[in-house]
C-alpha cells in the first residue's frame, strides 16, 4: 500500500497526474481480503478514523488476523470493541494487548496526545451506567479527545450535576449517559450550549424494558440540540463525539 501510494504521490509532483485525481485514487484504494474479512485499508484516508474491530461473534484467531493485516498496512493503533475476557486472553498471546474489562475494550498502540477542539464530557446517571461510559471515554481518548469523566450525578439528586456547572459550560461535547426513566440527557441538554449525545443503559427495574423506556425517553427530550444512539451503545457515542471535537469549517 504505501509503495503504490507513493508512486501516486510522485506522479502528482511530475505532472502526470492531477490532486483531484490522486484524491479520488486514494479514497477509492483497495481492502485487503484475508478471506473472513475485508479490512478497510483506508477508512482513515476517508472519514479520518481507522476501522474498529466488532469483537463479538469472532473468534480470537479472526480478531489476531484482523490485527495482524491492519499492522501489516501501517494501521498501529486499533480499537477491539465488546472483547470478551477469554477471546482477550487469547489475543493478547500474539498481540500486545491493553485489555480494560469493565467497558470490555481491547486497545493495540496505546493512546494518542489529545489534539481536538476541546474536552469530552461524559455524565452518568449513576455508577451502574459506568461499563457504557468508560466504552464511550476509550473511545474518545484513542481517537485523540481529551476526556472529562462525570459520573454519578443522576437527577436522584440533580445538585451534583450543577455543581459542575463549569466543566459542563466549558465542554466541546458531552455525552449523557442514563438508564431508568433516562432523564439525564433532558437536563444536561437544557443546561449546555454545546451538542449532547444520549446514550440510553439497559440498566433498571423490570418496566424499563432493558433500556428502552430510557431510550423512548430520550428520543422525546424537550431539550434542543440532544441526538441519542443506541442503547448501550458507549462506542458509538465515542465515536460520534470526537468526530465533532475534531471538526473544522469546510472550504
């Protein structure tokens, strides 16, 4: 792959070939197929961000693989989501592997310096919603955000959510993490001036139909500028908040 981009390169600098063509060439370069998988070799060249592996439903064998084609194209920092601790055990037999349990999160390459717009800021409605927020905070922080993490500060008792009314003010994104009855994103969204990411949690008791009254909840928040993803869906929300810390005015 980089042999053949750099003779795309060095034909651009002789003239054979224009920067609009060189730039369609390379959004449109090919993936490697390893059989099981077609690893997207230049996701990153064209939406700024390198595939992630979906853990669940692959065998260690398949992740290692997976892992072995990206290094072997330069991709050195990978995201292994939803990993199990025994696939994780295994992996991290040929792969040098920072496994976090909780969020179930395999990391290869370590973590970036943050280089976004500003800080992520993460709430959660309670301690039990913590597994989601830290899939959503790794998330965030190996794509380059600088992370705030505020958790426990659900409207049981909404007085210690404004007692951080300047990391609130102060965030680039945040993300609201809540299950129950959800009403976490509502409050955050009437109180922030800048975009507010709903995550709903299958945590509750048995009418909260494991996350969706929370989801129902957030989808019909009265606060403007809340969007919501899918329940549980931590990564997702990561993933969605960087791509706004990292925003820039197109020309």
């Amino acid at each position: 792959m980089h042999s053949d981009t750099k003779k795309l390169l060095e034909s651009v600098q002789r003239g054979e070939t224009s920067v609009d063509d060189a730039l369609l060439q390379l959004k449109l370069s090919p993936f490697e197929d390893i059989g099981y998988a077609k690893v997207d070799l230049h996701r990153k060249l064209r939406q700024g961000t390198a595939e992630v592996i979906y853990g669940a439903g692959k065998t260690p064998e398949q992740i290692a693989g997976i892992i072995a084609a990206m290094q072997k194209n330069g991709q050195n920092r990978i995201l292994i989501t939803r990993l199990s601790p025994e696939a994780a055990e295994e992996v991290s037999r040929t792969v040098e592997l920072d496994y976090r349990s909780m969020p179930r999160l395999g990391i290869v390459g370590g973590f970036p310096e943050p280089d976004g717009l500003g800080k992520v800021v993460i709430a959660t409605g309670g301690t039990s919603d913590i597994p989601v927020a830290e899939e959503a905070a790794l998330t965030a922080e190996i794509l380059g955000s600088q992370v705030v993490r505020l958790y426990d500060v659900g409207v049981a008792g909404v007085h210690r959510l404004l007692a951080h009314m300047e990391l609130i003010m102060d965030a680039s994104v945040i993300i609201a993490i809540a299950g129950m009855e959800g009403a976490l994103a509502s409050v955050v969204g009437g109180l922030a001036d800048c975009p507010v990411i709903a995550v709903p949690t299958s945590v509750g008791y048995g009418a909260s139909f494991g996350g969706v009254s929370a989801l129902l909840s957030m989808l019909n928040s009265c606060a403007s500028g809340v969007s919501v993803v899918n329940i549980d869906n931590g990564f997702g929300a990561g993933f969605l908040a960087n791509r706004i810390n990292h925003m820039e005015a197109k020309k």
